[in-house]
C-alpha cells in the first residue's frame, strides 16, 4: 500500500490506483472538528491498510490505465469488502467526480451526513491539494507559507529550483527558511531572485 487509494504489488514495482476515488496525499493534513491540524494522508492510507488486513490479498478488476501508466481497479477483499467503496463510506476518501461515473455517490452522501473521517473538519479536495496548490490556513501557517503564494523555493545541492503546483515533486518538497528555501507568489519573482522552474 502506498498511500489511501494506491497499493503496491508485492515483488513489482507496479502500482494500482484505486478506481473513482480521491484520498489525501500522504503528507496532506487537514483539520479535525475541534480546529487541530491532524496528518489526515496518514489516517486515510492506515485505514486502507487495515481493511485489506494482514494477508494483503486484495482482489482488482481493472477499469482503466492512468497517464502514469498504472492500472485502476476497483478492488475487494477475500470478504468481498470493496475497498474503494469502504474508504468513501469511511470518510478516508472522496469520489472523485472527475472519473468515478458517479458509483460512489450513496457512499459519499452518508460520511458527509454522519461526519465520518474527513468530513468530520475541515480539508482540501486531494486533487486540489496536488495540483492547485490549495491548502487550508493551518497548513499554510505551520508551513510558513504566504497566503497566495504557492510556488516553493528549494535549494538542491548549488542548485535553487522553484517548484509550481501541478508539478510532479511539488507535494514531496518541502521548505525549510533556515536553510535559504523561501515561497514565491508568482514564477518571474522565483526567477528575479535567481531560482528555476523545475524540469518536472
């Protein structure tokens, strides 16, 4: 398993994206329903791992291919749980509307009533958190991050390299101001401080 809607094949290298489904990215952290900022990437991806238990046998009928080239499925246990359904009704993930052909609606509809999960506080659309940028103020504020400003200075060895929303690494980067890193508002001020855009 690699984070609440992939799993890793175990010998391979090969990934299955869960089919319809949207849950938070594995550094992604929201707020409960008292306000406090909470690791909710980590909570999503804990709580697939224990409905595909100990055995990790999962059973996937593929849908689709993605543009990583990874297979989506949708997914059961030898109990005939269905895991992308499961993760929807518990509040761990969210239909992802731009895809799913709306089999998960009912399921979405009941955590949001009952505030399972996510729902129970505050969060970002996974999709959004990864390509927008988006994040909720107390991400923003525990990252240092500027409101608007989402582009993040990185220093790499002699190099200073700004990434931008969408881009591949730019959920994994993270900014330490000790060590020279900054945020940008826009790519031409990234650039007039002597930074460029990253490759990927």
């Amino acid at each position: 398993m690699v984070d609440g809607d992939t799993l890793a094949i175990e010998g391979s290298k090969a990934r299955i994206r869960l089919y319809g489904v949207d849950a938070p990215e594995s550094s992604q952290t929201c707020d409960d329903a008292g306000g406090k900022r909470y690791l909710c990437g980590g909570q999503a991806a804990q709580y697939l791992a224990d409905l595909i238990g100990r055995s990790g046998r999962v059973t996937c009928f593929e849908e689709d291919r993605d543009r990583y080239g990874r297979i989506v499925a949708e997914c059961s246990t030898p109990q005939n749980v269905v895991l992308n359904a499961a993760m929807v009704k518990a509040g761990w993930a969210i239909e992802y509307r731009q895809y799913s052909d709306g089999r998960y609606d009912r399921e979405e509809a009941e955590a949001k009533a009952a505030k399972r999960g996510l729902w129970a506080g505050q969060f970002i659309e996974p999709s959004k958190w990864r390509n927008s940028g988006d994040r909720l103020a107390s991400e923003r504020v525990a990252s240092g991050q500027p409101e608007g400003c989402a582009i993040k200075g990185n220093i790499s060895g002699s190099n200073r390299i700004y990434h931008s929303p969408g881009q591949q690494n730019y959920a994994k980067t993270q900014i330490d101001e000790a060590a020279g890193e900054r945020w940008f508002c826009t790519a031409a001020e990234a650039e007039a401080a002597g930074w460029r855009p990253a490759k990927r």
